[in-house]
C-alpha cells in the first residue's frame, strides 16, 4: 500500500535559491518605501555596514539590482579596456563564465582548465603569469557551485600582489559559508549575490573593490552604464545614501534582517557551523558507497557533489526526492549534467535538513536498486553532527 500525502512540506536543499529565513520573507511584505527619501538610506546603510562584515573588508560595497552573474559582468567591465589580456582559471561552469563574460567585451583570455571536481592548480597559475607578465587580471571562483570545489583564492592573490595586475573573485556561492577575508588575503574584487549563503531572494548583486583595483577603474575603457562603479560610489557616498538606479526595495528589506541574523552567530561560527554540514553530508554519502565528486575535504562547505550510482539517471533521484520526498536537490551542469547530483548546504539549514535529506536519498537510491545498508548514510551524518556538538 502505498500512502502519499498531498500536501508536503518543502525543503530546498539547492545551492541556491537557497531557504530564507521567515523574518527575512515577511520583510517584504512592509509597505513601500520611495527610495530617494531618508528610511531608504537608513536601510541601505545598515545593509552596506553587515556587508563590509560579511565581505571582510573596510572598502564601499555596491549593491546592484541584478544576479549574481551581473556582479561579475560588472567587475569585467569596470576593470578593463578592449584586447586587455587577462588569465581565468576555471574548474566547472561558472569559471567557463568568467572567460565567457571577458571573451563578450572582446578581451583577450588565457583560459586555464583545470578538471572538473577538482581544485584550480596554484602552480599552474603561477606559470601564467609568468608567460603572459603583460595580463591585467586573474579571474577565478571561490565556491565553483557546479562542482563543490572551493578554490584557495588566498594563495592566487599571492601571485598578483606585487604585480600590475588584479585578482577578481566569483564569491557567489562561496560568501557566508566558506572562510574569506577581503582585504587580510588582499582580493582586489569580489562579487557575490543574495540568494546562496546570505539567506535572501535572488536578485541583489555586490561587488567589493580594493584601492589597487580603484586605478584599473580609473584607466578601464570598456562600455558600461548600469554597473559604472563610479556611479555607485557616488551613490554610496551620498547623505543619506542611496542607490543610482531604482533598487530592488522589498528584497533589500529582506536581506538586512538576513544579514543581522548573520551578524548575530558571527561569522567564525557560521564558517563552522558549515565545515560540519559538509562532513555530514561527505560521511553519509561515502558510507553508503557512493562516490564524491567534489574533493573529500573540509573545504567543500558551500555543496557536496556526488557521482550518480552506475546504471541510475541522476535526473531519476532528483525527480524522486522533490516529487515524493519534498525535498529539492541539484543536478549537474554543464559537461556533468547527467552524471552527478548536488546537495546544498549554504545558509539557512540546520542538522535536522541534512539528516531528513540523506534519509530521503538512502530511501530513493534502495528503490531505485542500489543496495546497501540501510539507515548508515543518517548514522554516519549523525556521528559528525554528535562530534561536533551540533544537535
């Protein structure tokens, strides 16, 4: 007999959309607010300061109403000038991204591929830059969301420290849930957006930007309008401050009572709270025999990236989990789709999400004929949360 319930509770177990957090949905529901006028300020200003927290750094940061994808066009454009040579070291799909952006405004890209599943090679970086001193800039990823990977962006900021060129990092999926720290590692541009770690809705983009980074904005001659930093800084600057175009209001709203519930655990413990998740979710998925196919490390706390059992679509297991689980997990992207699955676990989750995700994944994975233990995935997740004193 089987008995399905009509109406499940949801869980979004994505890497984004990630949950949001219910103050943070009823914030919306304010009434509106004109966007010129003082309240506005308040609320921008509030939000910029928890930002610079959560960024790590002293520096302006822009808000723009765009996704995450539009942060990192905007840092391309702002940096750079027509056949400018920059590096990109990709490891999955949104690396490809950065050289697609760079290749759209006619730069020129030295693309380093670096397998899928596994980290960009600093060596190999290195020798980058050395062939090619006359680069402008390394683009790279910090949470490659496609793959689970998280990229060591300090040891890539070494390399460009003392040289006439910038270090732009993609922090989408990786700001708020692995360690980063702006300015101590010496990052020149970070972008990121709302909806992954920060526990908001999609649909707001920031951007970070060192003094070093300042001159290439100076210098940069590539077309832009909408996402000039200058005007966001002259924006930002403003008494009260504001933004240079119509913001997103209703999800600025929500974002700064996300970000206070951020400010309120600390980052340190939120960093973490998410080296855990991943271990839970790594330990569960090995001992019930499947294989990682992001690395089996501590680094991996933004998504867990597993290899679909031999013989079984992944699209089935995913399928399965949101139809008669409830629950939503991630296929793969790009040159993987079709042979992995993804788990989230950045922002807004707890250990009782991991564990109820991993049941429904044994459950689904034993009716779809792979067999094993039954009940060793949960047991496993739930010995790392136990070590962890996290209940």
């Amino acid at each position: 007999m089987v008995i399905m319930s009509h109406h499940k509770k949801h869980l979004l177990m994505t890497p984004g959309p990630t949950p949001v957090p219910e103050k943070a949905l009823l914030a919306q529901a304010r009434g509106m607010i004109h966007h010129r006028g003082p309240e506005y300020g308040e609320i921008i200003t509030r939000v910029v300061e928890n930002l610079k927290y959560v960024f790590q750094t002293s520096r302006d940061v822009f808000i723009f109403t765009s996704s995450g994808t539009g942060a990192m066009e905007s840092a391309v454009v702002n940096l750079f000038s027509p056949n400018d040579k920059v590096i990109v070291a990709s490891t999955g799909n949104f690396g490809d991204r950065w050289a697609n952006i760079s290749s759209a405004y006619g730069l020129n890209v030295v693309k380093l591929e670096f397998e899928w599943g596994t980290k960009a090679d600093i060596d190999v970086i290195k020798k980058a830059i050395d062939e090619n001193p006359d680069a402008k800039g390394v683009l790279c990823t910090h949470s490659e969301t496609s793959t689970g990977v998280v990229n060591d962006v300090k040891a890539i900021a070494e390399l460009t420290k003392d040289k006439d060129m910038v270090v732009v990092v993609d922090a989408v999926s990786g700001l708020g849930a692995c360690e980063l720290k702006t300015d101590e590692w010496g990052l020149d541009v970070v972008v990121s957006g709302s909806q992954k770690a920060l526990m908001a809705p999609p649909g707001l983009a920031f951007a970070t930007v060192s003094e070093k980074a300042w001159k290439f904005v100076e210098e940069s001659k590539l077309p832009k309008f909408y996402f000039d930093y200058k005007k966001y800084q002259a924006s930002i600057r403003k008494d009260p401050p504001q933004s240079p175009f119509t913001p997103a209001i209703s999800t600025m709203l929500a974002l700064g009572e996300s970000l206070q519930m951020i400010r309120e655990e600390g980052l340190e413990n939120i960093w973490k709270r998410h080296i855990v998740f991943g271990r839970a979710v790594r330990e569960a998925i090995k001992s019930i025999g499947l294989n990682l196919f992001s690395p089996d490390d501590d680094s991996s706390s933004a998504v867990t990236a597993v290899w679909s059992p031999e013989g079984i679509d992944p699209k089935k297991i995913t399928t399965m989990m949101r139809v008669e689980y409830g629950i939503t997990i991630a296929g793969g992207q790009g040159k993987v789709k079709g042979k992995i699955f993804r788990i989230g676990h950045c922002g807004y989750f707890q250990r009782s999400d991991i564990i109820s995700t991993i049941d429904a994944l044994e459950s689904v994975l034993w009716r779809l004929g792979f067999k094993f233990e039954k009940g060793i995935g949960v047991l496993a997740a739930q010995k790392v949360f136990d070590e962890a004193g996290i209940y």
